[in-house]
C-alpha cells in the first residue's frame, strides 16, 4: 500500500508499449551517460567507451514487472535471469531467487519525466522513491522537490535490437574450432613436410632452408603484430587521454564561465544592493528634511506666536498704564471730593459697611446651601451615573468610553478653568489693584474683618473641595467596582470592531501625547497642530487581519499601512500578506490596565501590551508597575476630536462643571489669585519638564535611529556574510562533487585500462603459448630433420667409405693392370724387335698370327 505522505504522481501513458522490448537508458542531464552494469554486480551511469562489452553491460530488456505485471522490470541482455533491484538505498545486478523480496524490489512503476523529459521509475515496494543516479551510482531517493533530483530522476531511453548472445558463442566456437583445425592441418602439413624432407634427400638441406625462412618469416610477423597492435593500443589510449582532457578542458571552461557567471552576477547584486542603499539613505535624508523643515516651521511659528503673544502683552501693558494714569487722575479728584463729603459720608459708610458685612453673611450661608445642594445634586447625578454604567454592564466598550468621557470631561474643566483663569488675570490685578487702594485707605479694622472673611472663604472653599473630591472618588470607586464586576464577566473581551473607525489616541499619563507614526516606526508625540501631525496621528480601527474579534490600526495617509510589533518594537509596515504580518499587525482590546482607558494585547505573543517608553512605542510584559499600566493604557477619541462615545451627555456634564467652576472662581476670586500663581509656577515647571523631556525624547530617537542603522547595517553584513558562507558551502559542493565525477572517471579508466591491460596480457601469453608450441614443434622437426640429415650423412659417408675402397680397389686393380700393360709392351717392345709392327701412322698393321691373343685380352680390360 501506498504512504499517505508519498507524492502522488500521474502515471505514464501508454508506458507498455515498450514492455518487451531491448532498450538503452540514459541520463536526460548527461545524457551521454547509459545505465550499466559492472562484473560485480553494482549499476552504474557510465559514459560509453564503444566497446562491445559496453553495449551488452549497457542493454536492458523491459519485462512485465515481476511483483506486478502493471509496472516493468529491467533485465541484462547479457546475463538473463538477472535482474535490476534496489538494497540498502542502492542498485545491484542479482540473479532471481524468486522471493517476495526479490520480486518486488526489482519491480518499478513508470512515471512520467519528473524534470518534465523523458520518464522516472518509482519502486513498487516503497513508493515515493525514484531511480536516480548521484556520484555515477545508481540509487532510490524521495524526491526532495530540488531541480537537480528532478533531473537527477529523468531517464531517456533509446531502443536498440536484441543481442543474440548464443549466436555470438556458436561463432566463437565455431571461430575457436576453426583456428583447433587449421593448425592441426598446419601441424599435419609440417609433418608431412617433414616426411617429404625425410624422404626426399637430395631437397633436404632446401626444404630446411625454406622452413626456417617460413619460421622466421612468422616470427618477424608476429613481432609486426605485436609491434602494430602496441601502436593501435597506444595509438587509442593517447586518443583516449586526449578526448578525457579535452573533456576535462571543456568542464574547466565551462566551470570558469560559470564562476565567471556567478562572480558578474554577484557583482551585478551587489550593485543592486548598493543602489537600493543609496536610495534608502537618500529617503532616510529626504525624510529627515522632510522632518527638519517641518520642526523649522513648527519653531517659526511658535516664534510667530510668541512674538504675537508678546506685542500683545506690551500692548495690554501701555493700555493699562494709560487706565491706571487716568484712573489715578480720576482717583485723586474722587479723594479732594471725598475729603469734603468725608465727614457727611462716614456714618453712612459706617452703615453701609455694617449692612455690607450681614450681606456677605448672607450670601454666605445662601452659598452654604447652594453648595450643599450642588453636592446632593454631584451624588445623585453619581448614583445615577453609577445606575447607568451598572445597566450598561454588558457593553465593554461603551463603559470605557464613558470613563473615558468622564475624565475628558475632568481634563476638559480643568483646561476651560484655566483658560477663564487665564482670561480673568487681567480682571483679577485690576481688582486686586482697587482693592489694594481700598485697603490702603480703609482703617485696620476694615483689614481685619477684609482678612477674617478671606480666612472664611479660605476655610469654605477647602471644605468644598475637600467634599467634591470626597465625592469624586466615591463615583470612581462605585465605577471601579463596576468595571471589574463587568471586567471579570467579559473575561476583559472587547466585542470585534464591525466597520472602520477614524480614531486618536492619547497616552493616560501625558495626555497631550498621541500615538504617532514617524518615518515608519510607532512613537508618542505631542500635538503642534499641524495637518502633517493631524495625519500621522489619525488612525482606521479596522478588524484584526488575524482575528476578526480584534483590531488592527490602518494609516489614514498611508493605506494599506499597519502598526505591528517586530523586535518588541512598534513599526507602521505595508501589509504583505504574510502570516506573521497578519499576526504581528493585530491585538486584543482589554480594559485599561491603570483603571481608565483601555489597553491592547498582541494576539500572537499574549501578556504583551502596547505601551510608550521613552517616547517609543513598544510591546511589553506587564512587570506589575504602575508605570507600566499607565503607560500601556490609552484615551481613544473619534478622528475630529469629539468623544467617540456619549458625545453629548457628556458635553452636558462638562458645560454644568465649567458654569460651577465659573461661579466658585468668581465666589472665590482672592484665594484663586494664590491658586493661580502657584498654578503659574507649577506650569513653568511642566513646560520646563516637558522641554527637557522632549530633549531627552529628541537624544533617545537620534541614539534608537543610529542605533536601529547600526542593526540594520549588521543586519546587512550578517546577511551578506551569510550568503558568502552559502556560496562558498555551494562551491565546495560543487568542487567536492566535480571531484568525487572526476576520481569516479578517473577509477573507471583505470578499471578500463586494467581490463585492456588483463586482456593484453591473456592476448600475449596466448600469443606466448601458440608461439611456445610452434616453436617447440618446429624444434621437434628441426630435431628429426637434423637426425635424418645425420643419418643421411652417416649413409653418405659410408657410401663414400665404401666408394673410397671401391676406387683404391679400382686404382690397386688399375695400377696393377697397367703395370701387367707395361709388362707386357715390354715383351711386346721386345717382340718387336724381332718383327717390327707397323704405327699407326702408317696404317699399318701387326701381324695377326704372332701377337692377336694379347690384344684380345687388353680389349677385354678396356670394355671392362
């Protein structure tokens, strides 16, 4: 069965049209390269050397598949019953032993080319694992999804006509027989030769003559073989070197254009690389400008302002010098006046004074209980506050806006008061200008009573203050409580966002402080009221790209742009659709850590807040601080700076604190002079505190951007280095690989030439053996020939023997006749001397009668 986990691939189609048939297989990225196999046993992609052994270790007949006749099995041409099976990983020729083992590790499924050429085979047994080859050998591998396994795996085969191997051996028989009957004639015409010599003597010194030339002639033709046959193998092996080196030239070349290659390409990155940092820094130098120019018109009009404010001021100042002028005028006229009418007018002061003082007692207690019903009318609207938020449990949201609300709403009378402050300081030296003359003129009585009432009034508005904040933190403790009743039954769950929401947040503990974006990184900044700051301030509250029950925070001037955390960092990215994008970029709405506001928490790394440091936004773990939750909890208001939530009911309530606040400044208009001042100083030291925040902020922002400059330029380098360190492992792999390609040939031609130097070596002593037996035959018949020509000189010389004693015989027989001759001329001498015989000179002749029986018997001899 098939592993689930396996690629599923499609198989072939038509593959068996090929089963059956003798087929060479070769490699689709060498494709010079054919499957054989080796005397023992291993399977190789080899090169072809053209040799016939080659062809044969290189032909494959495709069957059925043993394990299931749907796929195929490959097996030798040359050595049937062997088949191709994987062990261990690896490729072996084996002989079938007809096992279940067996026949389905030599059994594979055709698949089309997994390179998109040609075809692959997967084993039936372990499916997943293809035939591929790497360092020459062959193997079974998963596919790893690499372009070089792919083609690795892709086999093109080529189909070649079937060996007839018996035939072969029939003719190497029958070629065998052959040379066993031509030299046994050979030795047969030898032997008869040397019969014929033995027979023949008179040819037998010729025939002797002409065998050694023969032999001669055979061996200086068989040293021609040898010589001519060394020249052939040298002649191939330096054809051979040359062809391996002019490979080994063509891959080295072609190795130097690919290095040649990847060192221009390398260049050419680097050079991309260069431009983009050139174009980063001139953006990060356009931006900074961009910055600059802003903070230089931001500090031109802040100068603007103050010299407006300060033309102003001196204006301001010359008007009331000139009323104060006139009215000193018109203050020393009243005094002449009054010093006439003195006199007639103090019993009526006096009078005055005295319904003046029940007056102010009256108002007084009139405040008294204007004041006691304010406060009854503060705790009823608190309780029904308290009603209200206890009705609204269930809605999370609406509960932190309304405290939100109540704390602008705080926040707000506070500013509108000092802004009447502000506003009434001019009123207020005025007043306090006259009542200083006042008191100059009026007796010390009138100051002691002037400073017990002010002492009244001082005790008065304590209490009251005393009562309202009394009664403030009664409601924010009744809200508090509600809140985490309803905090721990949402289990501090935000319901999602369902439509986009322009809003702006602002940081709990410095309110004039809003969430920014700024040359894309996350900061708190304060307002300068410029529509650049209005912008990067204004944020799209949309679904969590994650999560839609969360948030995620879209620019407005920059879409498609999202707060996200990378590093513990906040950063304004463009979304690239990623998961850790979508993750990083959405957060959890949770009620404010420091009671008021609210607070979000990543979705992707719970327990971390968005908070300010420094400035700098960031995620952090709550660490159980009150700065902590101050700083990770925000003030959320609608985009056109409303309230996003009770707008109205809350105006209301702001509008009645400023008509109460305006009242009680006006009932306590002495001891808000003091106030004021001591408001005044506390101011100049916030603005102080804030400037040198703000330098502090300005240092920490230059150190966090060269700071962030240098990560990103180490960044660069360790990525750089990296890439280097990758190249330079990819090269050793492809040194090592190119390497391992050339000691494989370099083994394989060795192997060859031992096989050719095998084979030379059997050639020779074959050649030794026929030539020992010839030469050992020949010494034979040269032996017998030298034997019989022995023999024959022995038969000759006792021929000349007996010849030599037949002609001394001869000459003993001839001198012994000639001297019988002579013998007998002497008697015929003598004899003729009585009758003189004729010469021949004459033509005469002897006389018969007396001398014809010796001249018969000389006759005789002579004819004998």
């Amino acid at each position: 069965k098939r592993s689930a986990e396996a690629p599923q691939h499609e198989p072939r189609p038509h593959m068996d049209d090929n089963k059956g048939t003798t087929l060479k297989f070769r490699a689709s990225n060498y494709p010079t390269y054919f499957v054989r196999h080796q005397n023992n046993g291993e399977v190789w992609a080899a090169e072809s050397d053209g040799s016939e052994s080659f062809g044969l270790d290189s032909t494959w007949r495709v069957v059925p598949g043993l394990a299931n006749p749907e796929g195929i099995s490959f097996e030798s041409a040359n050595k049937p019953g062997h088949y191709i099976r994987h062990e261990d990983g690896l490729l072996f020729l084996h002989e079938s032993n007809g096992t279940d083992r067996f026949i389905c590790d030599a059994t594979f499924q055709r698949r089309a080319g997994l390179s998109g050429t040609g075809e692959s085979f997967e084993s039936e047994n372990k499916p997943g694992l293809f035939i591929r080859h790497q360092d020459a050998r062959l193997r079974v591998s998963g596919d790893d999804g690499s372009d070089l396994f792919k083609n690795d795996a892709s086999w093109l085969r080529d189909e070649v006509a079937a060996p007839n191997v018996a035939a072969a051996e029939e003719s190497d028989q029958a070629a065998t027989e052959q040379a066993a009957r031509e030299a046994a004639e050979k030795a047969q015409q030898e032997r008869k030769q040397a019969e014929q010599a033995a027979r023949e003597a008179a040819e037998r010194e010729q025939a002797e003559a002409a065998e050694r030339e023969r032999v001669e002639k055979e061996q200086a033709e068989a040293v021609e073989r040898e010589k001519v046959e060394k020249e052939q193998a040298e002649a191939a092996e330096r054809e051979r070197v040359e062809k391996e080196q002019a490979e080994a030239e063509a891959r080295a070349q072609a190795e130097r254009e690919q290095a040649e290659l990847l060192a221009k390409e390398q260049a050419e990155q680097a050079a991309r690389e260069q431009a983009e940092r050139e174009q980063a820094e001139k953006e990060v130098e356009t931006r900074a400008q961009e910055e600059r120019e802003r903070e230089e018109q931001a500090a031109r009009e802040q100068a603007e302002r103050e010299q407006a404010e300060q033309a102003a001021r001196e204006q301001a100042e010359r008007e009331e010098a000139e009323r104060k002028q006139a009215e000193q005028a018109a203050q020393e006229q009243a005094e002449r006046e009054h010093a006439a009418k003195e006199a007639a007018e103090k019993a009526a002061q006096e009078q005055a004074e005295r319904e003046q003082a029940e007056q102010i007692e009256r108002e007084k207690a009139k405040q008294a209980a204007k004041e006691h019903a304010d406060k009854e009318a503060a705790e009823q609207a608190a309780r029904e506050q308290t009603e209200q938020a206890a009705k609204e449990a269930a809605e999370q949201a609406e509960r932190e806006q309304v405290e939100r609300a109540a704390r602008e709403a705080t926040e707000q009378a506070e500013r509108e008061r000092i802004e009447q402050a502000a506003r009434d300081q001019a009123a207020k030296e005025q007043a306090e200008a006259e009542a200083e003359r006042e008191r100059a003129e009026r007796e010390q009585a009138e100051q002691a009573a002037r400073e017990a009432a002010i002492k009244e009034e001082e005790e008065e508005a304590a209490r009251a203050a005393r009562e309202a904040e009394e009664a403030a933190r009664e409601a924010e403790r009744l809200q508090t409580e509600a809140q985490a009743k309803d905090v721990e039954a949402a289990s501090n769950v935000q319901p999602p966002v369902q439509d986009p929401v322009l809003m702006k947040f602002r940081s709990s503990n410095y309110p004039s402080y809003f969430i920014r974006h700024q040359k894309g990184e996350g900061w708190v900044s304060e307002s300068d009221g410029s529509d650049l700051f209005r912008q990067d301030s204004t944020w799209r509250v949309v679904p969590g790209l994650a999560n839609p029950a969360g948030v995620s925070f879209e620019s407005v001037n920059y879409p498609q742009h999202y707060l996200r955390h990378e590093d513990g960092l906040i950063h304004l990215h463009q979304s690239n659709g990623s998961d850790r994008f979508l993750c990083d970029a959405t957060f959890q709405r949770r009620a404010g850590l420091s009671g008021t506001g609210e607070s979000f928490e990543s979705e992707n790394k719970p327990g971390l807040f968005i908070r300010h440091q420094d400035a700098r936004l960031r995620v952090s773990g709550d660490d159980g601080s009150d700065l902590f939750k101050n700083d990770a909890s925000w003030l959320s208001e609608a985009a056109d700076g409303g309230v996003s939530v009770g707008e109205d009911a809350e105006r209301a309530q702001r509008e009645q604190a400023a008509r109460e606040e305006h009242l009680r400044a006006e009932r306590e208009e002495q001891e808000r002079v003091q106030r004021e001042e001591a408001e005044r100083r506390h101011r100049e030291q916030e603005e102080q505190e804030r400037a040198r925040l703000q330098a502090e902020q300005q240092r920490q922002v230059e150190a966090e951007r060269e700071q962030a400059e240098e990560e990103r330029v180490q960044r660069e380098q360790a990525d750089a280095a990296r890439e280097q360190q990758e190249r330079e492992a990819k090269d050793r792999e492809d040194k090592e690989r190119m390497e391992r390609e050339h000691h494989e040939r370099v083994r394989a031609k060795h192997e060859r030439q031992e096989a050719d130097r095998r084979r030379a070596e059997a050639e020779l002593q074959e050649r030794q053996e026929r030539e020992r037996v010839e030469k050992e035959r020949a010494e034979k018949a040269h032996a017998e020939a030298e034997a019989q020509r022995m023999q024959r000189e022995a038969q000759e010389q006792a021929r000349a023997e007996a010849e030599a004693k037949e002609r001394a015989t001869k000459e003993r027989a001839d001198r012994e006749k000639q001297e019988r001759d002579s013998a007998l001329a002497k008697q015929v001498s003598d004899a003729s001397k009585v009758t003189p015989a004729p010469t021949r000179d004459d033509h005469t002749t002897i006389p018969v009668r007396e001398n014809q029986p010796l001249l018969d018997k000389k006759e005789e001899k002579k004819g004998g």
